[in-house]
C-alpha cells in the first residue's frame, strides 16, 4: 500500500503546480530509438523448456479476470468468479488468478462470489472509461464499489486536463481517490494510447505516484494501442526509480491487447530486466485481460502432458 510520505525533494515537488510542472517537466526524455529497440529486443528472449511452466503459472496468476461489458449480468461475473477460483477444474494445481474486475454495480456480487478464495475484487471507477465527469460523481463512484467490497481500484485519469498542462487538478483528483479508496488498493489507468508521446508516459506515471497510486495501468482495453512493451518499459522504469528514490515498491499493469503466453511471456521478461525479479509477483504486475487466461490454460496442458489439447478442452471465453 502506497504511503504518504515523500522525502523532501519529491515532497517540494507537490508543492504547488509550478513545482510539479517544473519536476514532471524536468524528469529526463525517453530515447524513443532505444526503449523500442530494447524491447524488441528482450522481446526475442527464449524460455527454456524447464522454466516456461513456472512463467505460465506466474502469468496466470497476475491476471487480472476482467468483464467491462455495457451487456454484463450477475450470471455472468458469477462464471467469471467460479472460473477465477479455479480456472482448469480438471487440473486443481492450476494456480488461481489475482482478480476478477467489473463495473462497481457487479462489484458486490463478485465479492459474494469469491468470499472466502483469496481471489481480490477490482472494480473500475471514476467515470470509466473517459473520465470525463465532475469530481463529485467520480469519487460517488468509487465510494459505490469501496462499499460493494471491493479490494481494488482502477481509475481513469482526466487525460484532458493532463494534455493541457493542468497537473495540479490530475494530481488533486488521483489524492481524493486514493482517501475514498481506504484500505482498497488504487491502480491509476494512463490511457497512454491518448498521451502520445514517451515523455508523457514517462510523466504521467510520476504523477500518479507522487499522488499516491498503487499501481500504475497502462489501459482502459477501450481505445487502440492499449499495452505495448515499449510503454510498459517505461512504466517499468518508473516504479524501479520510484523505488530507488523511495524505498517503496509500487505495481505495474498493462491491459488491452495482450492474448498470447508468448504475449505474456514477454512481458515478463521485461519485468525482470527493467525493473527486477522483485516484480515478478501479482503484489506488483498484474495483466489486464480477458481472452489471456484461455490460452495460458492451453499452453500449460501442453507443457504437462506433451501435447496440444486444443481449445475443446478449456473454456477460452
């Protein structure tokens, strides 16, 4: 859980909005050559034979189960809960996902579902997916799903005020949600398909630490490109400096787009090359997905009995 203490020269840096303009604004430029190329690079990194069933039992564990639907039912968070708990019925030491995340109005009936399985209940929050709402009905909304039990909380930030250089009010809001949020953790959404740039990744991934967040997402799933690796490099690389400076460690989240174990497998190597084995836990990454789990199930049969089992043989929806 993120604490509120700064040491002092992140502290001068929220002073006021010239000091945060001044620090986000002064954090040094991304090479964009080099991030892409070294995660393509890191992309290409085989995993021996003897290590990809713990990488795929790693990455099942950090998924995130997730049904951000307009047509979601009770029945169907339900399905996802039971599919949470115990994700290969026919194989028990199949490990369970980290949490399922729905709309806070499901968010109850997820916790009902999943009491009991130390499975966590995310909701989205704050207007999701644009954020564009007034304050008020955004914290109403996360107070909805923190009463509902929900463990974790995704929220969007105003990218709007975040491309006009208004930092202080982004800053401002992330901090009231992170005090309704209590004792739930708060995953602060980037959309970093909408922030154009590296250096603005770069920003606002120390924005949303400095205001509190947990964790830092790349996604909301709605809107293209969501996760890439060479965004999440760089989120990557803001929570390992964010701890070099500050002792603590904060999470990583890329969401949207990531369907494959080799997808997932390359995410965690850059995890443990960016930022470091410390990371390779759902305490601190998490997959943002819906479709991932089907075909980490598949991959994980076959690295058992030796053989393709095919999508009949695991439900991939």
């Amino acid at each position: 859980m993120a604490t509120a203490t700064l040491p002092a020269e992140l502290s001068d840096a929220t002073r006021d909005e010239t000091s945060l303009r001044r620090f986000l604004h002064g954090l040094p430029g991304v090479d964009q050559v080099g991030v892409e190329q070294r995660a393509a690079s890191l992309g290409t990194r085989s995993i021996k034979k003897a290590s990809k069933l713990w990488a795929i039992d790693t990455a099942i564990s950090m998924v995130d189960l997730t049904t951000l639907e307009g047509a979601d039912t009770h029945g169907k968070v339900r399905a996802l809960a039971a599919k949470a708990r115990r994700p290969d019925p026919e194989r028990p030491d199949t490990p369970q996902v980290a949490a399922v995340c729905v709309y806070p109005d499901l968010a109850a009936t997820a916790v009902e579902a999943l009491a009991g399985t130390g499975v966590g209940v995310a909701s989205v929050a704050t207007a999701f997916p644009s954020g564009r709402s007034s304050r008020e009905v955004k914290l109403a909304d996360v107070q909805l799903a923190v009463n509902a039990g929900a463990t974790e909380v995704d929220m969007v930030i105003d990218r709007g005020a975040f491309l006009e250089g208004r930092y202080g009010q982004v800053f401002e809001e992330i901090q009231a949600v992170k005090a309704a949020c209590g004792d739930a953790h708060l995953k602060v959404i980037l959309e970093t398909g909408e922030l154009a740039t590296y250096d603005n990744v770069r920003r606002a991934s120390w924005l949303a630490l400095l205001a509190g967040g947990d964790f830092i997402k790349t996604s909301t799933g709605k809107i293209s490109p969501a996760a890439t690796l060479p965004v999440t490099h760089v989120m990557l690389q803001a929570v390992r400096d964010w701890y070099t400076t500050t002792g603590e460690l904060r999470g990583v989240k890329p969401a949207g787009g990531i369907r494959t174990t080799k997808d997932a497998i390359r995410y965690l190597v850059a995890v443990h090359e960016v930022a470091g084995p410390e990371w390779l836990t759902p305490a601190l990454f998490r997959f943002g997905a819906s479709s991932l789990l089907g075909d980490l199930l598949l991959q994980r049969r076959t690295q058992l009995d030796g053989h393709y089992s095919g999508p009949d043989y695991v439900a991939v929806d």
